[in-house]
C-alpha cells in the first residue's frame, strides 16, 4: 500500500471559481517517504493580495510556472494507483478533481483525511488545524502555507497516526475497499452483507454514510469489531425520508432476521412515553413497552425517550419535579419555579385543570389513537411521493407512488408493501407524528 500525501495553495473560493498555485506530493508508504515532487502552477487568474499575504505567493512568482494542464499528467503519474491522504481531505480532492474535470477526464482516487484520523487516534487536543496540531504533536512547521512544507507536516503526522493505531489503519483501509465514501448522504436503509452473500446488519438513518462510517469507527467494542470483521461487501435502499426508513428497515429485519440485529428482532421500540393520570396533577413517564402498553410515543433507547420528555417538558411549560426530573420527595417548589419558569403546579399555585389541560395538548399532538387517513411525504427521487394509510389508527399500507397517480385508498392499498402490522410499525406511526415529515391529503 503506497499514499500520496498532497497539499495545494490555490487563489481562494470554492473550486468552482478557484485554482491551484502550488501542489506538493510525497509519496511514502506508511513507515519511509519514497519520493516527492513540487510546482508552483500558473493560475491563469488574479491571485488576490488577501491570499497572497497567506502563502507568500504572488502573481510573479507563478507568471512563468506551468499551467495545469502542463503538469497534470506529471500530477497523475503520482497519484495514480494510491490512496490520496490530505489535512482536510475534501478540499485538495475536490480542487485536484475540478482541475481534471476542466480538461475533460474524471479522476478518482480512494482517500483519506489526517483531520478526521487525527480526532480519532489524539482525542482531545486543544485543534486539529495543521498549524495547532503540529505543534501539539511537536511536528516541524517552518513555512506554514506553503505546499511542500504542509506536505512534509501531514506525511509526519500521518506516520504518527499510522504507528499509534493500527487498528485504525486497517479499519480506513477497510473503509475504502467497501466504498464507505461513495454512499449518499440520504435517508435510507443499508445492508451489511458477509462474505457468503449473507445480511448480517440491517440499520436505518437519514445520513446513510455518515451512519455507516459510524460503524466503522466503533472498532474499539467488542460487538462493533466483530461486526466489522465480517462485512464482505454493503447495499443500501433511499427511502426519502426518516419515517419510510424506519418502515423498510422493520420489515427488512423481521424478513431477513441478521444475526446482529437479535435485539431488535424482539421490539425495535422498547422504551415510550405514558401519561400517568394516578395523581391530581398529570405527568408525562418513561416506561418499558410491551404489547398491552398505552404509550402516546414510543423510542428506541430510554435516551432518547428522557431526551424527548424533557423536550417536551420545556415546549408545554410542565414541572421538571412533577414529571420526575427532580427530586419529588424534596420539600418546596422546583428549581425553575425560583427562577420563575415554572407556573406553580409542584407548589399547587397553579390548579391542576389548567395544567393538565397542556398535558392534554401534548397527548392531542402526538396520540391521535383513532385516526384515519392518507399521509403523504417526500419520495425516493423528485418524481414520486411516500405515502402511509392510517385506518382507525392503525397502520394498514406503506410504499410509493408517483407524484402524479391519485391518491385514492384502494389504488394506495395495491401498491402498498405486504407486512404484519406489530406494534413495532404503529410505533413507526409515532415517529412520523414526531418528525413532521408527512402530510395529510385524506
């Protein structure tokens, strides 16, 4: 395995309206430097006196350099073929892609970015900026912003990440290999599958590649490396929005049953909100869930549940202390009361009709048990809508449709997927009340 550590200065901007001055490359393979190569590059363009006064680079001193597509096939030769390794990764790639692209060829190159290696082999450092973390790591930095000498701190640095954490290495190469970097960043579902074509992990999230490099960095719990040792190869499904990705990842677990995803074979959500009507004043509870549960909304961690109440608790104006967020059994009023953000229940200055009439706003907003009708939502691509059919509460049909065919229930009910409506998919019917991402048309 060879990498090609590359940095370059440029006019400033974007890549759309930016161009290279200077490229450095050092070409080494994880332990010693094999081989280098520097030029300076005539932009062709303007280079601003702001931008100059940060890399020291000024109009003459590129007036007679090559232009790009001069040295691009030099530049090529020493990328071609190895992993491209940059401090902020996406910024030398996408001005190096751009280049190419202005001549008409797609380069493409498996990457790997010392910022975000850096975060995670040297956690809490005080920055992760070159200039900073060079210095936390005592790295030589003599001509900061100028292309070789932030090459050589990068190529310094990488080795250190390289010999620090192997594991890290292996995982980032991994990453590669799999296309971790070339998932969209779009609402769906994704498939772990092994080496002899099995799914073994089915997971869901609104920001596929983000969720799955997640994955990839959990390689330090036990459950996480055992995981990431057996993925052969990943798929994924868009579902265009978060709600169709909770349904399709439902029924694609419960159809497939993967060997990792055991738990959420028996609830995937085991933890909800009731309201506790036992006392003169109303409270909002987390509670385990199982089949005879009334819950007004349901959760996939009890963190999750905690965080939404206290949400909630805030959004209503209810009493940390009456909902169990403070010590009940303490005499006097709740914190916020002194601080008058409370309106007095916990003290009973306020009655208990006016309060819980706001629990009842909130069970109003997200119970809705017996609604009927036809929710719509944002589809796969531009073209089609998602859609839910609700019947008495009760979730009975899912899928999608094209944007122009008529919303009518019996149409929707041909098209909707075939499932077994467990209480799992009417907790799914919780989240989209919570996520406001469907709206309804009947």
């Amino acid at each position: 395995m060879e990498y090609a550590i590359v940095d370059i200065e440029t006019t400033g901007g974007t890549p759309a309206n930016s161009k290279i001055t200077e490229i450095a490359i050092i070409i080494t393979d994880g332990v010693k430097i094999l081989d280098k190569y520097e030029t300076l590059v005539n932009p062709e363009q303007k280079i601003p006196y702001n931008i100059t006064r940060i890399t020291g680079i000024d109009d003459a001193m590129v007036a007679n350099s090559p232009r790009f597509f001069e040295v691009g096939k030099t530049i090529l030769e020493y990328l071609k073929g190895r992993t491209f390794v940059a401090h902020n990764v996406n910024f030398d790639y996408g001005q190096i892609k751009r280049e190419y692209q202005d001549l008409g060829f797609e380069f493409e190159a498996s990457k790997l970015c010392t910022v975000r290696m850096s975060r995670k082999v040297f956690p809490g450092l005080p920055s992760y900026s070159l200039g900073k973390l060079s210095k936390s790591l005592g790295v030589e930095l003599t001509q900061h912003h100028r292309a070789m000498a932030d090459t050589a701190a990068t190529t310094e640095i990488f080795h250190m990440i390289l010999e620090k954490d192997k594991e890290a290495q292996e995982v980032d190469l991994l990453s590669m290999k799999l296309g971790v970097d070339k998932l969209p960043n779009k609402p769906g579902v994704y498939y772990f599958f092994d080496f002899e074509g099995n799914i073994i992990y089915i997971g869901k999230s609104i920001c596929i590649r983000k969720r799955v490099q997640s994955h990839m960095n959990n390689y330090k719990t036990p459950k996480g490396l055992k995981i990431i040792e057996n993925i052969h190869t990943i798929d994924f499904e868009i579902t265009g929005n978060e709600t169709m990705a909770l349904l399709y990842e439902n029924m694609a677990i419960k159809t497939h049953k993967p060997k990792h995803n055991r738990r959420q074979m028996k609830t995937k959500f085991p933890f909800g909100i009731q309201i506790n009507r036992e006392s003169d004043y109303h409270f909002l509870e987390v509670v385990s869930v199982d089949q005879d549960s009334e819950t007004v909304l349901d959760f996939s961690s009890h963190r999750d549940a905690i965080g939404f109440m206290k949400k909630s608790i805030d959004n209503y104006e209810l009493c940390q202390k009456i909902n169990g967020l403070e010590n009940h059994n303490r005499v006097g009023s709740c914190f916020r009361h002194q601080m008058h953000n409370c309106h007095g229940a916990c003290i009973e200055e306020e009655s208990t009709d006016d309060y819980n009439l706001r629990i009842e706003n909130f069970e109003e907003k997200y119970g809705s048990p017996n609604e009927d009708g036809i929710f719509i939502g944002r589809g796969r691509k531009s073209t089609e809508k998602s859609f839910v059919i609700l019947e008495n509460g009760t979730l009975t049909g899912f899928g999608f449709i094209s944007k122009k065919a008529s919303f009518n229930l019996g149409s929707l009910k041909l098209m909707s997927e075939v499932f077994n409506p467990d209480r799992d998919y009417q907790s799914v019917v919780k989240t989209m009340r919570r996520n406001g991402n469907f709206e309804k048309v009947g």
